[in-house]
C-alpha cells in the first residue's frame, strides 16, 4: 500500500507535492502545520518512516540502502505530477538520495530539492557516532541536539518505545556515505540556523556541489530546530522556491542502477 508513507491528504488539485521528510526520530506529522499555509498550489507530503506515528509496530530501516528501496517502491506512483522534496538533518540526506534514484532510475526530476540542517553528503562527520552508544549516553546525546520531546526523555516508558527507532535513525544518519554517480539536475535550496550545533554555514554551503542547476543558501536565526521557532520565515522561503522555479515534470532518460 502506498498511502501508508504519505501523512494526511495527498491533494490532486494542487499544482506540486512537496514531499518531507523528518529529522532522526521525528514523525511525518511534523510537518502537517505547514499544510493550511502552503494551500492550495502546494500539496504538503509529509513522508511516514517505519517505527513511528501510526507506523510504530513496523521495525524502523538502520541503512539507507533498504530505506530508499521502500521509499522509491511506495512513494513513486506519487511522483507523477510536479514534486518537490524537502528534508531535515537525517531526512536531508534521504530526500537527496531519493531525488537521485528518481532521477537517474525513473527519469523523474523534481522541481526543487530542500535540503535543512545537515551538512552536504560528501562531507565527513565532526562528532562521534551516538547510535552505537549505551542507552543512557544516547539519550544524553539527544537532550542535547533539543531535537526529542522533554516529556519522551523523561519518561521510562515512552523512552523504552522510542529508543529502536531513534537508534535505528542515527544509523541510518551515521553510517550513510554519499553514492556516486551524475550529479542532480535540479535546483537545490540549502536552509540552515544560525547556532546549530550539528552543521556550520559553510558546511550547508557545500550542497552546491550536488547540482549541475542552481543553488541557493538561506541562513535563519535559530539551533538545529531554526524551523519551530521561525515557521513563516521558513514557509515563505519554500513558497518563493517553489514558485520560482519551472515545472520539472519533464523526464529525463534513466540511467543504469549502477550510478547509484
């Protein structure tokens, strides 16, 4: 079944699906407030991952690899209008990968790649892996990236629930190593805070090197999570993205599996 990755309505009328996809732990439902506001030209998608939300039961992927392969069977019928992607931190990197197999796979170009809070895939890390840490330093690790729920930290139980998939995330995040292959086509629109703790501007700003299109850096006051605090600062930057760029429904010719 499809529409078990898409959270919320899929609108057929709206003239681009922007498809979103969360942050280490984070659900789809994160981004269903930006729904109303992007209305009615803009369809937000926001992309259910396994281990969470209404997927809890469902063991969450710790490789991009099997991720993408998932990602691309369920959510492919869905590129057949004008799409975009947005990701942030961890789903940066699997909303990249994924326009990439689109593309070179299934001759399907987005409009725009978003990418937030993350710095540009052939870049290496600059703190040691949290995932394969013991229970209590990885939720140490947490509390300090602002990115889970106090009352999820704090409480024995829901933290027992949320550990798998949160662990299985930042292996996915923590493992990951760029794939080779043509660069995108597409335009790539990089957002960043201020004061992030994971990512530095000048890191953000290495996305550059992912398209042969064009390339835009926008920097917001905030940490990781810039866009809870500045939502319309941030809505309106998709907005003018989005509505800037052409259509990039055109196809393009796939290339051989072996690029990835």
């Amino acid at each position: 079944m499809t529409r078990q990755w898409l959270v919320g309505d899929v609108r057929a009328y709206a003239r681009v699906r922007l498809f979103c996809f969360p942050h280490a732990g984070g659900g789809g439902s994160f981004f269903l407030p930006w729904s109303a506001a992007l209305a009615p030209r803009i369809a937000v998608c926001p992309v259910a991952l396994p281990g969470r939300e209404g997927r809890i039961r469902e063991p969450a992927y710790d490789r991009m690899a099997p991720l993408l392969d998932a990602l691309i069977a369920g959510l492919l019928p869905y590129t057949d209008q004008d799409f975009a992607i947005f990701g942030h931190s961890m789903g940066s990197v699997v909303g990249y990968e994924f326009a990439r197999r689109l593309q070179h796979e299934h001759g399907r170009r987005a409009r725009c790649l978003l990418v937030s809070g993350r710095r540009a895939p052939h870049l290496p890390a600059r703190r040691a892996p949290l995932h394969t840490l013991p229970d209590q330093d990885f939720t140490e690790g947490l509390r300090g990236l602002n990115g889970t729920p106090a009352d999820v930290l704090e409480d024995e139980g829901l933290l027992r629930l949320f550990l798998p998939s949160l662990r299985a995330d930042f292996a996915v995040n923590e493992t990951y190593v760029a794939s080779g292959g043509p660069s995108l086509s597409c335009p790539v629109s990089a957002l960043t805070g201020t004061a992030d703790p994971e990512v530095t501007v000048e890191e953000m700003a290495q996305w550059r090197s992912v398209t042969e299109d064009d390339f835009r850096l926008r920097v917001f006051y905030g940490d990781h999570f810039y866009l809870k605090s500045r939502p319309d600062d941030v809505l309106d930057a998709i907005r003018q993205d989005l509505n800037e760029y052409p259509t990039r429904l055109q196809r393009t010719t796939p290339q051989p599996a072996a690029t990835r």
